[in-house]
C-alpha cells in the first residue's frame, strides 16, 4: 500500500522548542506509512489588528498560494470550531475509508481560517467543543493521525 503524504499547514510558527520537540515525536511515530510535511505560513505583525476581517484579509493572500496548488488528489482538511467532530475510531475509520493518499490540514490564526478558504476545503474537522493555540491543535491532530494509521495496519493501539 502507498504511502499516505500528510500536510499540515499553519498560520503561525512554533516558537517554543518543547511544542517542536513533541510535534516530531509523532512525526517520527508517523513515518512508517506517512511522509508528513509541517508548514508554517508565518503572517509576520497582521495579529496587531483585532479584528478579524483584518485579521482574515492580510491572511488571504499566504492561504491562497496554499489553495492554488491543491492537486487533483490532495484532500483538503479545514480545522474549525464548526467542523465534524469524531471520536477516535471513527475519525480512523474517515482517514482510512477515503481512497486519496494527499491528506493537506489547515489550521488558521487566532480567528480560524478565513471564510473562503474553509468554503475552498473539502472538508470541515473540529478536534474538540474546545479551542486550542495552534500549537496543542498540531499536536493532537498528529496524535490522532498516528492513532488512525495504527488501527489501519492492525496495530492495537488504545481507544
């Protein structure tokens, strides 16, 4: 079986070492059957700006290079707070039932992703009721991918 390529794109860089450190922890659990890509799109001082229009619009730009190079096969996975939530074996069971290998996840700002690139994704998950800094978002997220991948090649791996 292929290979799975994971993306996971983010709007803001992981500045402290720990959260870097326990992200590769699970990249490296992870390789086995994924090659995964973390990309950090880097807005630069837009956060000065309170609103979230603001916010969304000087975004755009950095989330559309993302969206102008989707192929045929990647799936776009938006993370939001309004998104599908799943438990574990059933976010596996969506991972493993879909036939694309090119898994690309999209973790927004302080507001989310802009309205139009979430409408651009082909799907909406919600991790949790809960909201959480991005760098928690990455680490659960790749928790939850390595849980998957696991289950997948029948590995027993806690529910």
């Amino acid at each position: 079986m292929a290979k799975y390529k994971l993306a996971i794109v983010s709007m803001q860089s992981d500045k402290n070492q720990l959260w870097k450190d326990l992200q590769e922890q699970y990249v490296i659990y992870l390789s086995k059957w994924a090659d995964v890509e973390q990309r950090e799109l880097l807005p630069g001082n837009i956060y000065q700006r309170e609103q979230a229009e603001e916010i969304w619009k000087a975004e755009l730009p950095l989330w559309q290079k993302i969206l102008d190079k989707k192929k045929d096969d990647d799936y776009l996975v938006a993370l939001d707070l309004d998104g599908k939530m799943y438990d574990t074996e059933a976010f596996a069971n969506f991972i493993q039932s879909d036939s694309r290998r090119h898994w690309k996840f999209l973790i927004g700002g302080p507001y989310g992703l802009p309205p139009s690139v979430r409408a651009a994704c082909d799907f909406r998950l919600a991790l949790s009721p809960l909201t959480f800094n991005h760098q928690l978002a990455k680490l659960i997220l790749l928790e939850q991918l390595y849980r998957a991948l696991e289950a997948e090649h029948a590995n027993k791996y806690n529910k």
